[in-house]
C-alpha cells in the first residue's frame, strides 16, 4: 500500500510517518520511506542523527545534468529505475519487532521538495523528483509512506497521483483543520478520496464539520515520553506510549485498507 501524509506545518505528520513505517517493518513488512517534505526531517525523528543523512535529491545537481539533461536534450521522462537503491539509507527498527516475525526493512529517500519561494525555476530538479517518486508508489511491491511538504502546493502539482490512501494530519484547531480540509478537498479533486484524518494532541471530543476534512477520524493523545524527550532529542521512535500508539495506527490502517 502506498499512503501519502499531508496537513498544516507542524502538526506531527512526519512523527506518525515515522510511526507507521517503524510499526510495519515491526510486523515484518518491507517499507521506503520518502521524505518529501521542505523540512527534511523525517530521518531524524526516525533516530538517524543530521551527519548521516544524504543530501537530498533536489541538491544533487550532478544527478539532475546527468538525468535531465541526458545526451544534451532536455529529458522530463529520465531513467530512474536505479535511484532508490542507489540513493536509499537503511534505517534501524526504533522498538522491539514482533515476537515471531522476521522484521522487514525500513529504506528512506531524502528527496525535498520544491517550492516558489527565492532560487529562481527549479523545474529540472522537480522532473527528476516527480519521476522518482512516480517510480517508487507505482512500481514497488513494499509498503510506502510519503511526507509530503506542508500546506496545499505539492497537491497543486499532483504528487500524490497513484497513491492509495491520504492520512490528513491536524491538531485540534480552527486554523489547522481549515488546512486540512483543504487538503483534503484537493486531494478528493485529483481522485483521492480514500482520506483519514488524525488530530495529534487532542484530548477529546470530535472535530468541526468543515467541508473538505476527511469523514473518517481518530485521535492521538498528547504523549508524555514525547513532551518529556524533544528538547533534547530528536527521535520519536521508543516511547513509553508504544503499546498504544500501535494500536492507533492499526485502526489508521484499517481504515485506509477497508
């Protein structure tokens, strides 16, 4: 299955990425990790410290000339079957794998994301990561998660075609829920109307209806180990709330897969 996250800046999308891709491959599934977010931080919140992280793919001008512009022609079609496996680090599981299952592999891409603001057109680098990231939701046989970067632009260019499901993430304000539901309706408007949204951080009772948030919910409460470890630790993975954040995301996961 192929999932995209999507929601206002800071909510927690990369956190539950990171989450969901730890509890597959705990439960012996195979899955790439795509961090396709400005902020660049889903390795780090998956425990993989700055220093060992790649630079991300739409820095690599070399693999751009190479690509792109093959032959001396502009190629917005390049060959990228080769990418993910070249480009790819492995990232350990961050909590025990389930007793009796082999654990499967967790591979991250740090792609970036391309945005309007100051550099000038970066279209060469934005066909080289669309086509990277067509390659991996349509061809693959693992699981796949893609961060998408905050707000609504990257639904604008379509890069959550051929996913299979949306999980919208908010927390429990006006403000970020609006966004949401614009996520939401945009993502409906290109076809994908197979949506879950997560309040992160919120205690109870259920969201606004606003027109465009996906109908189907749930919550994650404000976790303690996490409100006790961030200011000194980049990770999410390991928490005292493990055993309830898994059971969470099986619920989020059935309601994708239903």
């Amino acid at each position: 299955m192929k999932i995209a996250f999507a929601g206002k800046g800071g909510v927690g999308k990369t956190s539950l990425t990171s989450w969901i891709a730890d509890w597959l491959a705990r439960n012996g599934h195979d899955v790439w990790m795509v961090d396709a977010d400005t902020a660049l931080s889903l390795g780090q919140a998956s425990g993989i410290p700055p220093k060992a992280l790649p630079p991300p793919l739409i820095q690599r001008e070399d693999l751009v000339r190479e690509r792109i512009h093959e032959g001396g022609f502009l190629n917005l079609n390049p060959d990228v079957n080769d990418l993910p496996e070249s480009l790819a680090i492995e990232i350990p599981l961050g909590n025990e794998p389930i007793h009796g299952v082999s654990p499967g592999r967790k591979r991250l891409l740090v792609m970036g994301a391309v945005t309007n603001a100051g550099g000038g057109c970066a279209c060469d680098a934005n066909a080289l990561l669309k086509a990277l990231l067509a390659h991996i939701v349509i061809d693959s046989n693992a699981w796949v998660l893609v961060d998408l970067e905050a707000g609504v632009e990257h639904l604008g260019r379509g890069t959550v075609t051929h996913v299979d499901g949306l999980v919208v993430v908010s927390e429990p304000s006006m403000r970020s829920l609006q966004t949401g539901a614009e996520v939401g309706r945009m993502a409906r408007d290109l076809g994908l109307d197979n949506q879950v949204l997560v309040l992160n951080r919120h205690i109870d009772g259920d969201p606004p209806i606003l027109d465009g948030l996906p109908s189907q919910h749930l919550s994650i409460p404000p976790l303690k180990g996490l409100i006790e470890r961030q200011m000194t630790n980049a990770s999410v993975l390991g928490l005292p709330e493990n055993e309830e954040l898994d059971k969470t995301i099986q619920r989020i996961l059935d309601l994708l897969s239903n």
